[in-house]
C-alpha cells in the first residue's frame, strides 16, 4: 500500500512536467517493472525503485540500510541509499571451529557461501599414534590427543593466513569457548589484525541463513565502530588543518576533488539551487534547482576518488551535519 501510494505520487508528478508525449507513462511502466522484481515477502529494511526512458529499470533491496519514503525525479539517479548500502554491507569471512570439521564461509551483506578448496574445510584426525610397547598411561594420551589439536587449530591459523593473504576480508569466528581460546591463542599477523569478533557456541552443523542470523550483530557492531572512526577523524583533520564543514564548504571543495572521505549524517536532505559551483536557497531564483545536494555532493566525492561515510543523526551536530576530510 505504502509503494502504490508513492508510484501514485510519481505519476501525478510526472503527468504535471512538460514531457513528450508517452515519456511519463514509460516510466511509470518501467517503475512497475521494477516494483514486479522484488518478492515482497523478503524485503529488508529499504527498497529502491529506479526508471528512465528507453526501458531502464533497477530495483534494489537494501539490507540494514533505513531510508526516507520519497519520490524523485531528475536528469540523473539518486544513489545515496546504494551508496549507504555498499558501504554498510561488506564482503567477510567466517570461521565456524570444529573437529569435524572446520568450515569457511564467504560472506557478502546477508548471503553466505561456503567455501570449498584445498583449504577448506579442515578435519581433525583424532586417533591417536600407535604405540610399541607400553599402554600409554592416560595422562599421556590427554597429553598427546592436546598436542595433535593444537596442531591442527595451527594449520587452520595456517590455511586462514593464506586465504586472507589473496582475498583480505575482515573475519568473525564461532566456536565453543576452549576452541575460540585455541585459535586466540595461536592466531597472529594478517588473521588477527582481521578478526572483528567472535561467536561462541557450537555451530558444526548450521546452514547459511543460521549463520547470517549468528553474525549480524558483530557486523552492526563493527559497523557503528566505523562510524565512531570517521567522526574522530575530524579531530585530526582540523589539528592539521584538513578539515571542512557544513554543506556549501563541502560542494565547492568537492568539485575541486579535495575531499578525501565525506562523512555525513544518515538522514541528512538538503533541496537547493546551484550554480557555477556554488549553492544558493532552494526558493531562490539563482541557478538550476538540485533535488537534494546532498546525494549530488556524494556522488562529486566519489567521482573524485573519496571515501564516504553515513553516520547517526546527531552525530555530526557541530559539523551542520556534514563534514569532509581533505586530501590538501
């Protein structure tokens, strides 16, 4: 209901603009067409519907990603949501520890594939040497059956560091506690430096979407710890004198490709006018109207070569809600 009332809204904009014959009801068409793509029972939090003349029509369902009910229409797409989801939804991995055996999944936003290769998976052969002589006393079986898994928890240490060596990724780890400490204990240079948390419990057997569930809160956690980053990273832009703030600083920097990584808040519109670089009041009569110059300042930085980054509403009070570091 809520989609029908927006596509609604889309068609009376666009009946009400001076457009060739057929333009608005192709897009109209196309809009459907994109709405027709997505299987409502599995939508996540956000969806974008995208159309244009000629047949163009994209849909897009953003996964963690929370966005503003609104319609748009101009010469070229809003991508904020898309941008906010590609810098929200990551490529990883995940280890699931165990004897029987050691899984790797490749994770990318909420799907999960396992990986199998001459590395993965990895099992544990637990039978323990054969022994001339003496039946071995059981202290020293303990002994050697302890020795033979540290061994093995180091070739999966081992055959991670080789993984991430081709395909650097952060990394989360499930396992019972005594497994999480093994890894812990031997895991060092690139795969500790990767590790972003860890689950504990015992997941041998867990399918895809289990596991999805299992790490989507050290993914949001991870994910509000970027977020903290890039806030404190002002602080030594401004030290170094790097530093801009506010929205029409922002967009003329912007176009000179200065800014280094955009930070701007999640909810964050700004309508406007613009011209020869410059922004004027969106009820001004300078310059060409800009739907929202926010989205407009984003995609300026990424062309640019820049990193940019979402962050809480709030977060960026001092800064009018927007604020960049520049590269000189």
């Amino acid at each position: 209901m809520r989609l029908k009332t927006l596509l609604d809204q889309a068609r009376h904009r666009l009946e009400g603009l001076d457009l060739e014959r057929g333009v608005a009801e192709e897009i109209i068409d196309n809009l459907e067409k994109a709405a027709g793509q997505v299987d409502f029972e599995h939508v996540a939090e956000g969806l974008v519907l995208l159309a244009a003349p000629g047949g163009e029509s994209h849909a897009f369902v953003l996964p963690r990603v929370s966005v503003a009910e609104r319609v748009i229409i101009d010469d070229t797409f809003a991508t904020r949501d898309l941008v906010a989801m590609f810098e929200s939804t990551w490529k990883y991995w995940v280890l699931v520890l165990s004897e029987q055996p050691t899984r790797l999944w490749s994770g990318d936003g909420e799907r999960l594939e396992e990986v199998a290769n001459a590395l993965f998976p990895l099992e544990f052969e637990d039978s323990l040497p054969d022994e001339r002589g003496t039946t071995p006393t059981q202290p020293k079986q303990f002994r050697i059956q302890d020795d033979r898994r540290m061994q093995f928890f180091r070739d999966v240490e081992r055959h991670l560091t080789e993984v991430v060596r081709q395909d650097d990724r952060p990394i989360i780890v499930l396992g019972v506690p005594r497994y999480l400490t093994y890894f812990g204990d031997l895991a060092d240079g690139p795969v500790a430096r990767s590790v972003i948390g860890t689950v504990e419990g015992s997941y041998d057997t867990a399918s895809a979407p289990e596991l999805a569930q299992l790490v989507g809160p050290v993914l949001e956690a991870e994910h509000r710890r970027v977020q903290e980053r890039a806030v404190a990273e002002l602080d030594g832009a401004r030290s170094a004198k790097l530093y801009a703030g506010g929205l029409e600083e922002t967009w003329e920097l912007a176009s000179q490709a200065r800014i280094a990584h955009l930070i701007v808040e999640e909810g964050f519109f700004a309508p406007a006018r613009a011209h020869d670089g410059r922004l004027y009041p969106a009820d001004g009569t300078e310059g060409d109207f800009v739907n929202d110059a926010v989205d407009d300042l984003i995609e300026a930085t990424l062309n640019g070569d820049g990193r940019v980054t979402f962050v809480p509403d709030g977060a960026l009070a001092a800064e009018d809600r927007i604020a960049a570091v520049l590269r000189f």
